[in-house]
C-alpha cells in the first residue's frame, strides 16, 4: 500500500475523498436542487454531507437542496427511512425544517435487515413511546435477521453489502448489547475482505459502493486499519481511474443516459439503483469514517474461515469467497469469487430477476445442456475445512459439484447423472472477457498476466455466449460431452 496504516493517515484520507464527493454532487446539482439522474435519497445524503463539512461554498446548495426535499414528491417508494436517519446528522437541521422535509411520509418497512435497524436507529432518538417500539424493533431483528456472526439480508440470504450497513448502523447504538453485537459483524467483514479491498464480494449488491463505504467505516471504527486501508486503497484507485466514484466498483465505467440492470454499461445494478444515491451516501460514509474515533488495533483475524454457509479462503496465491445460501440466483455462489494477483477471476454473478437485465439462468457458473437452453440451478451444499459440495438440478437430472482448497490448487469436480451426456457442458466458469488465453494443448489454457493455468482431464473451451458478470462480459470455459470431469486451477508458484 501507498501510505502508513494509522488513524490519523486513515482518516485525512477518507475527508479528502468526501470533500472530493461533496464537490462533484455540488457541480452536478441542478438549478431546482435536484439531480441531473433520478433518485431516492441523495439530495439528503448530498445535505449533510455538505452541512458536516461546513465549507460556505456549498451554502447555496444547501438550500437548493432543502427546498427540494420540502416539495418532493411522497409515494410509495419514498425513502423515508433513509433521509430521516441521515437528516439527524444534519448539524444545521433545527426541528421545524426537519417536519417540513418529512412531512407526514409512512415508513416503508420492507421486511429486510437494514432497513428495519434503519428505523430502530431512528427511534431511539425519539420520544419514550419512539424507545419502546425500538426495543421490540430489536427484538424482531434479532429473531428473523441475526445468525451469528452474520446479519441475513432476507430470511435465509446473505448480503455482505448489507450485512456491512448493518455493522455501520449498531457501532453507533446507545445499546452497549447492539455494540457487541457489531463487533461480531465488523470482524466477518475483515474476514470477507481481507487485503482485496472488496468486502462486499457476494449476495445482493456485490461489489458496490454503498457496501465499501459502510465496510470502511465499521472497519476503522472497530480498529480493522489494514482492512479499512485495503477499501480506501482500492476507493482511492477507482476514483483517480474514473473521476468518481461509480456505483459498481467492480465496473468502473462512464455513467451512462439511461443506468440500469438492462444496461451493458451498467453491469451488476438493480432496479432500485441510482448512481446519486450511492454517490452522495458514499461521501456521507466517508466523512464519518474521518470523523470516527478509532478503537485499538483489533487482534489478528484467522487466514481462513468457513461456516455452514460462508467460505472464505486465502492463501499467498488467491483469495476466494463463496455463499451457499439463499433463494435468488444474486444469493448464491456455485464457483468461488476468486481474486489472484489484484484481479478478480471468478467475478460475482447473477442480478436484477424481477425486472429486465443482463442476467438470467445462463448466467449461473452451473453445468447447463447449453443447446436445448437448460440451465443448472443450485439446490444445497455442504461446507467443510477444505472442500465445499454441492448439489444442483439440471432438467430431471441431480448434479453434484465438489470444490477441493488446497495452498497452491482449487479443484473442481462436476458430475450429473445421466447416460446421455450430448451436449452437456460441465463446469461453465464465467471469466472477464478482458484476460488473454493461451492455449498450450486441448485440456489446458493458461492466463498469462495472472501467472495461472486451468488444467482439466478432458479437452476445455473458451466461448463467448454474450453473457454478463458483475465485472462486465464474460466468457465460459467448459467441458462438453461428458457426465463427469475435474478441472484444476493452478498458480505456477515461480
């Protein structure tokens, strides 16, 4: 890394990237107070982020800004919760501004993690009847959201992204047990993210900023500086690339007319995405981040880590990551993230399902008989030390894919039980488009710039089917015409 790891080096760094942010949204801000893209909450976001950093250039945005919050518009998908927690760290918002922004806005309440401890967060500011319904708040989340050492995004479905605003959202609790319970979820995000720079690598929202920012700042907050080093790194690269800080930073393109799940410029979005949003609560995050009062370095985290759903191996050769549990295709992991030498190889996959986007079953890394168009779908794994196994459908027939770690190897077994194995394809690893292959021989293709070799016991192929990862294009590597075959990925340790 480019700089010491101290607190106060951490912390100069993050309020130069938010005074950076907080520039950018004041450039971009319209004449009316809003942005030139649609969105839910960034004018909030936008408004205190320019408020904490108490600069009177920003003072006619400001007010811009207040304005426009005052006559917006308060249907059913008015973000109530997330401007009203963010106009409490508004140092300039007296009460009566504050009623005349939120106005008589309902709550939405969607049934997921964070929103529901957004809420809770904001009652217990609130009056003592505000307290009470905090408390059993508290005690709903407890119930349906927390299995330790993890915040479920939905019942039964992981989101490192939003197990990350969760752990930002209870550091600051006035309930010491909400405290402690933040401490379990920063030290999953130090092990999620390591020294990758990416702590949201699998579940909804894989990759993007809204999860790195609220990873830095449970990070630092909790004394994790090597890992909060890593995302600020990594934050810091994307935005000297770029110019911004785009809401997938796993695909740093130009923000496109029309961002989108359906858009090819704008891989690894959801409907519900909007690049204001993500912009204005990053720099909010991050001013926070330089404004935390770090605690003492946190002790030395394992160099690896499994559960009953969670993999995450690192070793001097790769880091890879995996979640085995969940109901949509986003959820779950049937390949490793894997990341070697600073690239990603195996990216997240899956996205957007409800509405149009560049995904669908085929963007599964699942065997598929590719010709009739039938894909793979995972069903259950089982975890231990070393390897992870786990069982898909394919049509009428049961598939079961093993994943054997070793230090220097991952091996991977595909079989599916059928006698008829014409035009199966086995394995179907998603990789960029962007990497050169060299072939050497048929059952073997080398990636030269990351010193890597994917061996396999039957000849393999390179297609482009035009399908899309979290990083962008992507093209498959198989086996076809077999029921059963192992595939080795292997780093030349010279």
């Amino acid at each position: 890394m480019s700089l010491p790891v101290n607190p106060s080096n951490l912390q100069e760094r993050c309020l130069r990237l938010a005074r950076l942010i907080g520039d950018q949204l004041a450039d971009q801000q319209c004449k009316d107070g809003n942005f030139a893209q649609h969105s839910f909450y960034a004018k909030a976001y936008a408004l205190a982020l320019w408020q904490n950093l108490d600069d009177a250039r920003y003072l006619p945005k400001r007010i811009a800004a207040i304005n426009a919050l005052k006559i917006e518009k308060q249907d059913h998908l008015y973000h109530r919760e997330f401007i009203e927690n963010v106009l409490q760290s508004c140092p300039d918002m007296n009460f009566e501004t504050r009623n005349a922004i939120l106005r008589n806005a309902p709550y939405q309440t969607p049934n997921v993690a964070n929103w529901r401890i957004l809420a809770m967060r904001i009652r217990q500011s609130g009056s003592w009847r505000d307290k009470l319904r905090a408390k059993l708040d508290w005690f709903y989340i407890r119930v349906r959201f927390w299995r330790v050492p993890a915040f479920m995004d939905r019942p039964g479905c992981f989101s490192a992204q939003y197990h990350s605003f969760c752990a930002a959202l209870l550091s600051d609790s006035p309930i010491q047990a909400q405290r402690e319970i933040a401490t379990y979820t920063t030290n999953l995000i130090a092990q999620l993210c390591g020294t990758t720079g990416i702590p949201n690598p699998v579940g909804r929202g894989a990759g993007q900023s809204f999860g790195a920012a609220t990873a830095l700042y449970a990070l630092l907050k909790h004394g994790y500086r090597r890992e909060a080093e890593s995302i600020l790194f990594h934050l810091e690269q994307i935005l000297l690339m770029t110019e911004t800080l785009p809401l997938n930073l796993l695909a740093p393109h130009p923000l496109p007319d029309a961002p989108g799940p359906d858009n090819s410029q704008t891989p690894g979005w959801y409907s519900y995405n909007r690049h204001y949003d993500y912009l204005a609560f990053t720099g909010f995050w991050l001013f926070r981040a330089a404004m935390n009062n770090p605690s003492e370095p946190s002790p030395n985290i394992p160099a690896t880590a499994t559960s009953d759903f969670l993999v995450i191996k690192d070793t001097r050769h790769y880091h890879a990551r995996m979640c085995l549990r969940g109901k949509a295709s986003y959820d779950v992991t049937p390949s490793p993230v894997l990341i070697t030498n600073g690239h990603i190889f195996l990216p997240p996959t899956g996205g957007e399902e409800d509405f149009p986007s560049l995904y669908s079953p085929a963007s599964q890394p699942l065997p598929a008989f590719a010709g009739h168009e039938v894909f793979g779908a995972f069903t259950s794994s089982t975890v231990n030390d070393t390897s992870v196994n786990i069982t898909f459908r394919l049509a009428e027939f049961r598939g079961l894919r093993s994943i054997t770690f070793h230090e220097d190897e991952i091996v991977i077994h595909d079989q599916v039980q059928t006698d008829s194995p014409s035009g199966l394809h086995l394995f179907r690893l998603l990789v960029p488009a962007s990497f050169a292959f060299e072939r050497l021989d048929r059952t073997r293709i080398d990636v030269p710039e990351l010193n890597l070799h994917l061996i396999a016991d039957h000849p393999l192929h390179i297609a482009d089917d035009g399908l899309f990862a979290v990083t962008g294009p992507v093209k498959t590597i198989f086996v076809s015409n077999q029921s059963t075959a192992t595939l080795r990925i292997v780093w030349n340790p010279s």
